[in-house]
C-alpha cells in the first residue's frame, strides 16, 4: 500500500513547497526544520496504523481509561540526510528503540552505481513494527538493500518505509521487491527520474542540503 500525504489540502505542502524553493534551500537550519516537520506529520498518519490498547491513568482527581500504543515502534534512518525526518519521528513516538544505517552510492567511470550498505546498529526487530525513513526513495535500490540488510536483526512484523519524496520508478521498484508487510508514506511522488538517479522536479540532494557539502 502506498500513502501519498501531499495530495491532500494542508499544512504538508507548504513544508514541501519550501524545501523546494530553492531561495528558502539556502537557509540550512530552516530545510533542517522543515524536515523533521513533515517527519513529526507522517509520523502523526502512520501512528493510526499501530495497535492500541485501553489502559488507566490516574489523575488528581480520578482515573481516565484512554487507548494507548500498545507497543513502541523501531525507527531507522540511513544516514546522513535522513536525520531531521528522524528526529521529526522521534519527537512522536519518544520512547521508540532506533537504529542508524550508513548506505552510499559507489559510482564507477562508466558512469553507473551500486549501492553498498557499510554499517548498522541496530536493536532486535524481530515481530516488531519497523519505521525506515530516507527523505529521498530514488531507484529504491538503496532502501530495498537497507530492508535486507536490517532483516540480519529480525523480521519485523510489518515496515513503514517513509519517505519526503519519491520518483514513481522508486516506488515501482519498492513495491516490486519488498513484502506485502510493508506499506509506503509518501510526501510527494515525481515523475522523472535521470539518468544520474536524480528526481525531477525533486529538491537536489537533501543530505547537502541540510548538513553541507560533501566531498
């Protein structure tokens, strides 16, 4: 299953539309923030999907029955620029265990890429709820590697794949080669996709973006 928030009338787009901007891009801390923004949003929608049960708390002048997460979830990030959406989910779900996945793209001189996953720390996930988060799902081949490459640690019982924005060939290819257990949030689906694995309209590279320029 595939969520696209975007498409919907609120508050999200306008978070979108600056991250786009490319006069607003140039203020590091304001992309920062717009990130974990939409993090904490989509961190909101996906938490209507978790399971819930009625649980007592005492207040000073009685007890509430309110229905509460059952279970906290697991939040991956694959570094770097996944860290404000990270910490937008964070900022939600306080108490959820995390786990950290370096992934990066090795280029050869003809002009293509593999992507190489070289490390991960991770806590148990099996028969838990995973959330992985990458601001940009490209190919998808970077977070069908990170998928696999997490199942070292467990299977989860079902995956939330979270991304800002993604190429309608990303989500194809996603969708192609993860399990049925596995449901994807979407800001904002583009149409082109370049020969570089650039998403067009896109944003650019959201890891620059947000922390600086990378050699």
């Amino acid at each position: 299953m595939v969520h696209i928030i975007g498409n919907g009338n609120s508050i999200f787009n306008e978070y979108i539309a600056e991250i786009r901007d490319e006069k607003i891009q140039k203020d590091s801390m304001r992309f920062r923030r717009n990130m974990e923004r939409m993090g904490e949003i989509m961190a909101y929608e996906v938490s209507k999907t978790l399971a819930y049960e009625n649980r007592e708390t005492t207040t000073p002048l009685g007890i509430a029955t309110l229905s509460r997460i059952k279970e906290q979830p697991v939040i991956a990030t694959i570094l770097r620029a996944g860290l404000a959406v990270h910490q937008g989910f964070l900022n939600y779900f306080d108490k959820a265990e995390n786990a950290f996945i370096s992934a990066y793209r090795k280029h050869h001189k003809d002009g293509s890429f593999d992507v190489q996953v070289e490390y991960l720390a991770c806590p148990d996930i099996n028969d838990k709820v995973l959330i992985l988060c990458d601001p940009m799902l490209a190919t998808g081949s970077s977070m069908v590697l990170t998928y696999k490459a997490m199942l070292q640690r467990g299977k989860p019982r079902h995956t939330h794949i979270v991304s800002i924005i993604a190429s309608a060939e990303g989500v194809e290819y996603a969708k192609k080669h993860l399990p049925e257990n596995v449901t994807i949030w979407c800001g904002a689906i583009d149409d082109e996709l370049t020969a570089q694995a650039y998403i067009v309209p896109g944003l650019g590279d959201a890891g620059d973006l947000a922390y600086g320029n990378k050699i």
